[in-house]
C-alpha cells in the first residue's frame, strides 16, 4: 500500500507549466511541522509535491505562500541526469486529491459556526408552542393525539 497524507503550508507561490499536450502541472513544496520540537524549536520537513490537471490551476489560482492545505496521494521515486551527468534522485508525493485548509489572508482563527443551546432550534419555526416550550414534539402530541402513554418504550 502506497498511501501518503499530509497537511501542512505552501512554502511559495505555486506556479503552473503546461505540458507539450497542454496538461497543467504544478510542483511545489510544503512544510509539515513535526510532532515534537528540538531545543524549544519546532521541526518542520519540506515535503516535494505535484499535482495535475485541474486541480493544479486551481493550487495555483486559489493559494498562495504560507496558505495550509491537505494532501492525498501517493509517494513515488525518480531519477534524471543534470547538465555534469551526475545522476539525481527525486522523492515526491503525487496528489490525488488536495483540499484548500485556510488562505494566509484569512484570520488565524478557524471558522466556528454560531451553535445554538436548543438542539431543536433549527427545526422550530416562528413562535409557535414547539419552540415557546423549548419541546420540538409539543405540537404532535396535542395534533395527533398520540400521548407517551401509547410508546412502547
């Protein structure tokens, strides 16, 4: 099983090149701290990734610079010669999927929706009995003449 994933921050902007059939590829770099921390400093890996197609315009239209994503996808090994004939080696991961975590614009704070003490607010509507005494059933129980007496439970 080959199966990589990582969430981390983009270490620069993200840039797109088309292949000669006009495929979008984008190569890039993000760093994922480590779990722990050496000398009260935290430890990050630089993790080589690409990604194609649509999702690579979209990497590189969406995000920028220090922006956090996910990445899915598997890790794979290559090899080329460089202009002096020194055979280089090449780890990186090849992404599945990515998902856009948080732009570095946005505040650093994630968003958390506005939740309500009533666990039946959002089932309530207007003033009617079910939400004046906080009993999302009130109303079947006088409607439908159906009493707790009658559960089999």
């Amino acid at each position: 099983m080959n199966r990589v994933v990582l969430v981390g921050r983009l270490v620069k902007d993200p840039e797109v090149k088309k292949t000669p059939n006009d495929i979008s590829v984008c190569q890039f770099t993000i760093a994922v701290d480590r779990a722990y921390q050496q000398n009260g400093q935290k430890q990050s890996d630089f993790i080589n990734c690409v990604v194609w197609r649509g999702q690579a315009d979209n990497l590189a239209k969406y995000m920028r610079k220090g922006s956090q994503i996910g990445v899915d996808g598997r890790l794979q090994s290559r090899s080329y010669e460089d202009n002096g004939g020194v055979k280089r080696y090449i780890t990186e991961v090849i992404c599945d999927t990515i998902q856009f975590l948080q732009s570095k614009s946005s505040d650093t704070q994630p968003y958390v929706p506005e939740v309500s003490n009533d666990p039946f607010a959002s089932f309530t509507s207007g003033t009617s009995n079910a939400s004046a005494s906080n009993d999302p059933f009130a109303s079947l129980q006088t409607s439908s003449g159906i009493s707790d007496d009658d559960l089999p439970f």
